[in-house]
C-alpha cells in the first residue's frame, strides 16, 4: 500500500531573512519553483501522493501556492496549527487524516535520499519508527543518531555538545512512524518530537536506516540557500529540473545578447534579458523578467523576477529579491541578500559580506 506523507512546514525561517519577511520558506524559489515543491516532487517519485501538511506561519501563501497539490502530482490535506505546536504537537494536530503507516518529513530539507528503500526495511525489521540517517561533518547543529549493529538506535541527542559527539550520523527529518507512536504526543501544547519523543522511543523499536550515497541539505542559512541553487543546476541533486535544463541554460522567450555568456549550468528565464559582454556563471539564475546590464558579471547568484543589475557589477553569492536593483559597477562578495523591491546602496562600491 502507498505511504501517506506528512510534511512539517510551521517553522519561521528567520535566518533566510529578509526572503522569508514577505514569504514562507516553503515559497521561496529554489532555480525555477517554490521550494516545497521539491519535496512534494521527490514523494511523487515514490509513488506517495497522499499529503498532509502542517502549518501555521504565513500559511496563507502557502495555500494560494500549493493548492489542492495536483500541480506537482500530489494530492495535499491542509492542517493548520492555532499556534505553534512543535514538530510532534504539529504532527498531533494531523491525527485524524493519518493511516495506520506514515512517512513524516521535516519541510526544509533538499533532498534525494531512497525513500522506498526506507521504507522497505521499516517493514523488514518490524520498526515501530525509522529515522532517515545521514553523515556530515559537523553533527552539533543537529540530531545526532547512534546505533547499534543491528540498525536500532541506541541514542539519540538533540543539537549534542562537542564532547558529546561520537557518530557522524545525523536525523536527516525523514521518518517512518506506525500510528500508535502519536499515542506518545499529549494533545493540546507544544511538544518536540526530537526531545520529547525519540530518547523515549530508543530500545523500544527506533530503528535508523542510513543513506550513505544521497544528497542532503538543510536549507537554513543564505549560505546554503545558495548552494542548494547551484546543486540543483549541477545535477548534484537528483530533481525533476535536470529534466528541463536538458533544453540548455536559456529558457525559450529569453533575450540574450550573442555577446554575452552563459555557463552551462546557469539558467537564464523565460522573459529575461542580458546584455552584452554579460558573463551569467555557473550556479546563477536569472529569473522570469529580471534584466542584467552589459559587462555585468555574475557567479553564484540568484535573481528572482524582475531584478536588476545594472552595467559592470560585479556579483558573487548574491541575492536579489523581486524587482530588486543593483546600482551600476556595484560589486558584491556574498553572501549577501538584497529585499524584495528593494535598491542595493552602493552605487559603484565594494561590498563584502562580513
Ligand atoms: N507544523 C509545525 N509546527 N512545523 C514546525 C514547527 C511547529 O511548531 N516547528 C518546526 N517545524 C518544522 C520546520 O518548518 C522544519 O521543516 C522542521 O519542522 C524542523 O524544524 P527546524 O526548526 O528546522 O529544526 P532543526 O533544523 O533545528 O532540527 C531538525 O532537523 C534536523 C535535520 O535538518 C531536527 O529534526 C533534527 O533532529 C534534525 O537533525
Ligand atoms: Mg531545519
């Protein structure tokens, strides 16, 4: 039977301000579409098309973005928090629209982990929950996973000290859960999955299945922000964009002057325009309607629609926000984000990111 899919999507994004001031995270564009949509793409993959999301900030964007879900291939149930709950109070607030199996996924990761693989050996070792695991070099900003040799957990802390650490495997927030593990939530307040639920579950059937070969990035930071960008426009993450950037780096309907370059794993969109001598280099994105100046050089950099960056700037781990503008031969060393609407304020100047 296909798993149905809850995606926790209540959290604030505060550190991808000043994107996230006019807009959820989940709506923030990664390449060509709002980030959720990746996620909901990857579950599609897998055959899951049943969704749940939980929300509470700005979910109103959130509805008018996502809608009924068919758009990405997926079916979505809307659950909406009356404050914030937590990643299991929200989880809780879902109970009524849950099967007797469900995959729970933390809604601001990049990924392409093997979900069916996880799956498949939930059902094998008889699991009452299995947690995605992943390694990274630096576990301290997240769950950090121990386990024994046969794949059960035999620890889990949240956000460990440095002297606590002694894995490089980490909770990826990807979860296989049996429905009685919601009868651990107490109802009605907020309750953290990773410090309430988790330690209680290890030696009690946690079991962790590890994806040794997947990509995986937390989207927290305008530093990862941005190369999660350029992963998807490398095809170092497995999404459904390689699909569409086989067409090469300009979209249909873009206007890019024969003086000009643009890297192969760029994208110029549909409706932009670039001017002469104009270098567009690799990981950068020049979104719908959003206009680079002649001579201007970027690296690394994202323009949302309607942006622009006037003649000879110079741009490296940039961001500009909607209909934003880059004075002339402003150069930036990022990363750095500029508002929406919004006008870089350094005509010809040198900016650095501190
Ligand atoms: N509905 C709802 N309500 N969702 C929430 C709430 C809430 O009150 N609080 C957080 N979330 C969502 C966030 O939007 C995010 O998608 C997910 O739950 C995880 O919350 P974060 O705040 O991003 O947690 P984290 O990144 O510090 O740590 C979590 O993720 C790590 C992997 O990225 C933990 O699960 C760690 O154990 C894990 O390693
Ligand atoms: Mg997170």
């Amino acid at each position: 039977m296909p798993v149905q899919v809850v995606i926790l999507v209540g959290g604030k994004g505060t550190r991808l301000r000043p994107l996230t001031a006019t807009r959820p995270k989940p709506n923030v564009p990664i390449v060509d579409r709002p980030f959720l949509a990746y996620a909901l793409e990857w579950v599609a993959d897998h055959g899951m098309t049943d969704v749940v999301l939980c929300c509470g900030f700005k979910s109103d964007a959130m509805v008018e973005e996502f809608g009924d879900g068919s758009r990405f291939g997926v079916s979505i149930t809307w659950v909406f928090e009356p404050e914030p709950r937590g990643t299991a109070g929200g989880l809780k607030m879902a109970e009524e629209h849950l099967d007797d199996r469900f995959l729970l996924l933390n809604g601001d990761v990049l990924t392409d982990m093997d979900l069916t693989a996880q799956v498949a050996a939930h059902e094998r070792s008889g699991a009452r929950g299995t947690l995605a695991l992943v390694p990274v070099a630096d576990p301290s900003a997240y769950g950090l996973v121990r386990l024994n040799d046969d794949s059960s957990v035999a620890g889990f802390l949240e956000k460990p000290e440095p002297d606590e650490i002694d894995t490089d495997l980490i909770s990826a927030g990807a979860y296989v859960l049996e429905r009685d593990v919601l009868d651990m939530i107490p109802p009605g307040r907020e309750v953290s999955i990773e410090r309430e639920v988790w330690p209680r579950l290890v030696g009690d059937g946690l079991f962790g299945f590890v994806h040794r070969d997947a990509y995986w990035m937390d989207i927290g930071t305008p530093e990862r922000y941005i190369q999660a960008v350029a992963d998807v426009l490398s095809g170092a993450v497995e999404t459904r964009v390689l699909r569409r950037l086989r067409g090469g780096p300009v979209a249909p309907g873009a206007v890019v002057d024969p003086a000009a370059t643009v890297a192969p794993d760029a994208l110029v969109e549909e409706g932009s325009r670039v001017a002469a001598g104009a270098v567009i280099g690799s990981g950068t994105v020049v979104g719908a309607g959003a206009i680079v100046g002649a001579n201007a050089v970027l690296e690394r950099s994202i323009l949302l629609p309607g942006a622009i960056v006037e003649s000879d700037a110079r741009l490296r781990d940039f961001v500009a926000g909607e209909r934003s503008r880059v004075p002339a031969g402003t150069t930036v060393t990022g990363p750095l984000l500029v508002a929406d609407d919004e006008t870089l304020a350094a005509a010809g100047e040198s900016l650095v990111a501190g």
